[in-house]
C-alpha cells in the first residue's frame, strides 16, 4: 500500500493552514449538517490547539508506532517489512515544483 499524494491535496493543506477561521467554520458546518449540532468555539480552538494539519506523511512517527507495536506483540513473529508504505515521488515533484521543501 502506498500513500499518492498531488497538487490539491498540497493546496487544501496550505489553504486551511492560511485560512484556519474560515477552515474551523467550514469544518464546523458540515458537523452540524452531520450530526444536527455544531460545535462551540472553544472547543474547536482547543481540538486545533493539538491539531497539525500537513501533507507530511510523518514517516517516522509510523515506524515508530509500528515498532512499538511489533514489540509488544501485536503484529505477529515476524516485524512487518513496510518500506513501501510510502512513495513519496509525487508529492516530492509537486513541492519542488511549488518551491517548497521536499519530504524525506
């Protein structure tokens, strides 16, 4: 399995992060529209405090997980191979050709 990342999804990312109140409002609409009730203010400021929203996968932090979980026994005998788990050729093309700072 691999994670396919292209230009609009680069785009929406920086998007909410330069628009984050009319990210909030929007997110908070389609709340209510799902669930009859939107949230308060301060609740969507508190769950955005603990919220980084990127286009980077964060490689590390799943083969991290992964090893965690491989050493506590939960994915069998043998750690699982997941250096496909990523290809991050597209996005890395679509950053560069965006300027901006390639992911490892």
């Amino acid at each position: 399995m691999s994670v396919i990342y292209g230009p609009a999804h680069v785009e929406l990312t920086d998007w909410i992060n330069d628009h984050l109140p009319q990210a909030k409002n929007i997110l908070n609409q389609q709340i209510q529209r799902e669930t009859s009730k939107a949230l308060s203010a301060s609740v969507l400021d508190e769950a955005f405090g603990r919220l980084q929203v990127t286009y980077d996968p964060v490689r590390n932090a799943l083969l991290t997980s992964a090893r965690s979980a491989y050493d506590a026994g939960f994915l069998g005998r043998q750690m699982p191979d997941l250096s496909g788990m990523y290809d991050l050729t597209l996005l890395n093309q679509v950053l560069a050709e965006k300027g901006k700072k390639a992911i490892q």
